[in-house]
C-alpha cells in the first residue's frame, strides 16, 4: 500500500498548467547561461556557425526548462508562480513542507530556436509510499514536462523526480 | 571553408566503446552557484541565500541548481564532440550538494556506439561529477554525432530523429 491520497491518485497521467512562456526564447539568456559554465561551442556565439548547422541561432539544449520559469515579480501580480507547479502542489497537498529534485533526464527533438515561445504541459506520473532517506521522511514523485514550439512541434520531454520531506526533529 | 572547419569534428568512427573523454575540473565559487541559478531564471533561495540554505534547508551553503548542472554536463560532452555533436537526451542523478569551495570534476566513458535504422551514429556516455572522493552527480548522455566530417546530425528530423 502506498498510502497515496485518492485526490492525488486521480492526478496520476492528467495534463495539468498548460502554460505558455512568459517570454520569447533570447539570445542574452543563451549568452549568459554559456558564461555560466564557460561554454565555448561556436555554434551558440558564432553565427557562421549556427547557420551553417541549425539554420540559425539556437539554444543550449540544457536550457529548456528556463523558458518556462516564470519572471520573479511582474505589475499586477499577488502570488509569484512557480516553475514546475505540480511539485509545489504535492509538497502542499501532502504535508511535506521541503523537497529536493533528484533525478532529471531530458529528451530533445526540435531545436529551441530564438523567437521560439515554448508551450507546455505537465503530467504527474507517479508518487511513492512514504521512504525514509538522511533528509527526512517524506515520498518521491515523478513529473514530466512536454515542450512544444509555437508551430506546436515537440522540441523536449523532460521528466523529473522530486523528493518531498519532513525534517526529522532534532533528538 | 565551411565556417565549422576550424572548430573540432569528433566523427562516429572515430570512437570506441571504452573511450575516455578528458576530464574537466572547475572550482566552484559562490558566483558561479549564483550566475548558473540567474542563468536559468531560478530564483530559489537555498541556491543564493546562505542563510535560507543553512537554516531551512540544512545544509552547509547555498548549492548548484539542477538546470546549471545540466549546462555543466552539456558543456562537458559539447566539448569533446564540437558543435556538430547533437545531444539525445540527457539524464542525471544528483546523489550530493556542489557547494562553494568544492573543486568538481567531471569524468566520462563512452559505454555504447551504434547506429541506428536511419544511420544515425549515437554515443552512449557515463559520467560522474566528483568533489574529491564524494560522488555528487551521475548521468548518462546519448548524443549524434557526424559518419563524416561533413555530416551534420542537427539537419535531422521527424522520422530521421530517433533520440
């Protein structure tokens, strides 16, 4: 018995927050997410390059979730969203007031080009009986993420595995 | 000239299962945790708040975010292969924290080439992300790359893209 409420059950394989990004896909993002691990591959600064390979200035694949992620602050706005808001639903739902993300695994199909606004859903595929790791007790789930462009072309799956968790009161 | 021709071009049939790519070891700072989470528009404290790390999360400094790492791990294997190379698909398992101070180093092995029904050459990697002997990060990369130096993986689609 996993113990999983029904409520949550009944979300298990439901898309859920189709969303569209806030934002086109930009080239001072690719920049400086370049920077930030000091990624020379020609093909994101050199437009020679990206022309000659992708027909023009794509995206480090990594980057996919990033399009996505909400602003911080926008006018107008009470509540910050959250990226990935299944797994915040799931940590309120269930009573697990932290968590951690374990694994991650992407697949890529369609480049992510700039000018691109990225569409996604978000699926809830499965959650576990209650574990206990040196975190805390607590349940992992797991949560894929389908992209797609705006000419509706799949361009990622992305699938993560969070870990929802109390923290064990100090003895 | 083609404008690739000076930039490295790992083709297929030039790798064997059991090929070493160089490693790569990075002394992370708190910048870098920093710059990778703006990078990727996370704006989750425990990856710039010291103290939200240390008090709510417990742990002893703030830490690399998830789609950093995998910029990192991308980052690894783009340059062994040079642009042509066209990842698949990426997965990795955070098994520890990367904080600041820590030197992390990435190693990887080739573990299958084949091609497949399209003759699409595809490169199956292990890799571990190390901070001494803590392994804090395992992945698997399955990435394209060229059968000649003027193949080009990322021209593929639909059916001829099997990732």
């Amino acid at each position: 018995m996993s113990g999983v409420p029904p409520e949550i059950e009944a979300l298990i394989d439901v898309p859920q927050y189709d969303e569209v990004s806030e934002f086109p896909v930009e080239r001072g993002y690719i920049w400086t997410s370049c920077a930030s691990v000091e990624n020379g591959n020609p093909l994101f600064w050199d437009d020679a390059v990206a022309d000659e390979l992708t027909g023009g200035p794509i995206a480090m694949p990594s980057m996919i979730s990033n399009w996505f992620r909400p602003h911080y602050w926008a006018p107008g706005r009470d509540v910050q969203p959250m990226p990935l808001q299944v797994h915040f639903d799931l940590k309120e739902s269930l009573g697990l007031p932290e968590a951690v993300m374990s694994d991650n695994t992407v697949t890529y199909y369609e480049p992510v080009r700039v000018g691109d606004v990225l569409r996604t859903c978000q699926k809830l595929r499965s959650v576990s009986a209650e574990k206990q790791t040196k975190l805390g007790t607590g349940r992992f789930w797991v949560i894929d993420v389908e992209y797609r462009n705006q000419r509706d072309e799949l361009v990622g799956i992305e699938s993560w595995t969070g870990f929802g968790y109390r923290r064990e009161a100090a003895a | 000239m083609t404008a690739t021709a000076t930039h490295t071009v790992r083709t297929f049939d030039q790798v064997a299962v059991g090929d070493a790519l160089p490693a790569l070891s990075y002394e992370v700072t708190a910048t870098t945790v920093v710059l990778g989470a703006l990078a990727s528009r996370d704006w989750r404290p425990q990856h710039h708040d010291y103290a939200f790390a240390t008090k709510r999360n417990g742990v002893k400094d703030i830490f690399l975010n998830s789609p950093n790492q995998a910029a990192w791990l991308e980052r690894f294997v783009t340059d062994w292969t040079g642009p042509r190379g066209r990842m698949g698909r990426l997965g990795f398992r955070m098994l520890d924290s990367i904080f600041p101070g820590d030197t992390m180093t990435f190693t990887g092995t080739v573990t299958s080439a084949e091609s497949d029904e399209t003759g699409c050459g595809w490169v199956g990697i292990d890799i571990t992300v190390a901070v001494g002997d803590r392994t804090c990060t395992t992945a698997k990369a399955r990435i394209a790359l060229p059968s000649s130096p003027d193949d080009n993986p990322w021209s593929r689609k639909g059916e001829n893209w099997k990732p």
